[in-house]
C-alpha cells in the first residue's frame, strides 16, 4: 500500500505521527473557537461541535471520531479527566442545560444523550453502545395533541461506578444510585437503588450486587 493511501488512514484513526499531529491542531482550533480544553486532551478524529465556547474538557479526555457535540447557547457539556465519548456518540445540551459527565466515565459507540435541564454522570461510569438518556419527556393530557404539549423536564442523575448497558433507555427524573447495573434493553422510569441490579421495561428490581457478593464468597 502506497504511503499516500496510508495518510488519511493515519489522519481518521489518530495513529502514529500523523493522528497525534492531527489530534493537536483539533485541539488548536477547540481552543481558537472558545472550548476549554485541558492538557492531554486526544481527539482521536474529526469530531463536531455547535458553540465550543459550551465545551470544558478535562485532562486526558478522548472524544473519538463521528462524535457530535451540539450546545445550544447558554448550554454546556463538560466531559471530566479521562472520560471517553466513542464513536458517533450524539450529545445534546438544549439552552441553559448542562451535562456533567464525571470523571473515568465512558460513553460508549452511537449513544445518545439530550439534556433540557441537567443531566449528571458520575465517576467511573459505564453507558454501554446504544443506549439513550433523556431528561424530557412528551405530555399525554387527554385535551390536547400529544404533539402540542410542553411534557415533563426533570434532571437526571446518575451516580459514580454504574453500568448501563446496551440498548437501554434512562427517562427523565431518574436517578441511578452509586455502584448500581442497569440489564440491556431495559426502559428505566424511576429511581434505582445503589448497587441494584435491575432489568426490564419498565425496568425492575432485580437482585442487589451486595448479595451477589456474599453468595460469590460462600
């Protein structure tokens, strides 16, 4: 293979000289349009962004390719110490929202994430592929449209060390306790208890990740 065939690959993947050299000048140009954007930072591919001036990125943060980051004004996304935005990953913070994701947290390939009011991740937290946060949910009052309706904005929290894995959907007001797994597929529409497991749509109470413990040691 020729190596001008190999520059474009190199440029996309962030690999070797060439993706480091392209990840700096992404930087650059964050930094130009406003973003605060830390040491160490990897931007591991063309990445979009609506008003960087919305954008923090802590030290050694990656957000890799395809990701977008669209910030109404008055919006912010703040992506902590080396968290990991994957591929194709859509985050949306609406006017005056602000999505905190902690540090250590991943959110992983093609999730979704749309913020009207906050949505708070914690450290060392786990989205899995697929999976879709919101904090707005649609009215369903009998008198009018459901279209015509302004619906139900509450933020969403979701504590430090949890995984959500594939598929799952998190509606708004819930919030997700420290240490807890949310089973794939699952549709969570209220609060979930620290170190609970739960799975389902709606999801439900499954077993308790201390219990699991206990019966690992016997």
């Amino acid at each position: 293979m020729s190596a001008i065939k190999l520059i474009p690959r190199a440029l996309q993947t962030g690999s070797g000289w060439l993706g480091a050299l392209a990840a700096q000048r992404r930087s650059f140009w964050f930094r130009l349009r406003g973003a605060q954007v830390a040491p160490g930072v990897k931007f591991l591919g063309p990445v979009a962004c609506k008003n960087p001036m919305g954008l923090h990125l802590g030290p050694g943060a990656v957000v890799a390719s395809g990701a977008k980051l669209n910030i109404e004004p008055g919006g912010c996304i703040r992506i902590g110490a080396q968290a990991r935005i994957g591929e194709q990953v859509l985050i949306t913070a609406k006017r005056g929202a602000v999505v905190d994701i902690g540090a250590d947290s991943h959110i992983n390939t093609r999730s979704i994430l749309t913020c009207w009011s906050q949505v708070t991740i914690g450290r060392q937290s786990l989205v899995a592929p697929h999976c879709h946060i919101t904090d707005r949910n649609h009215g369903m009052d009998p008198g009018s449209p459901i279209a015509l309706q302004r619906g139900e904005i509450a933020p969403i929290e979701i504590g430090d060390g949890v995984w959500v894995a594939s598929s799952s959907i998190i509606l708004c007001g819930v919030r997700i306790g420290d240490g807890a797994v949310v089973a794939a597929n699952s549709v969570v529409n209220r609060d979930v208890e620290p170190m609970a497991i739960v799975g389902g749509s709606p999801a439900r109470f499954l077993r308790s990740r201390s219990a699991l413990a206990v019966e690992i040691d016997a």
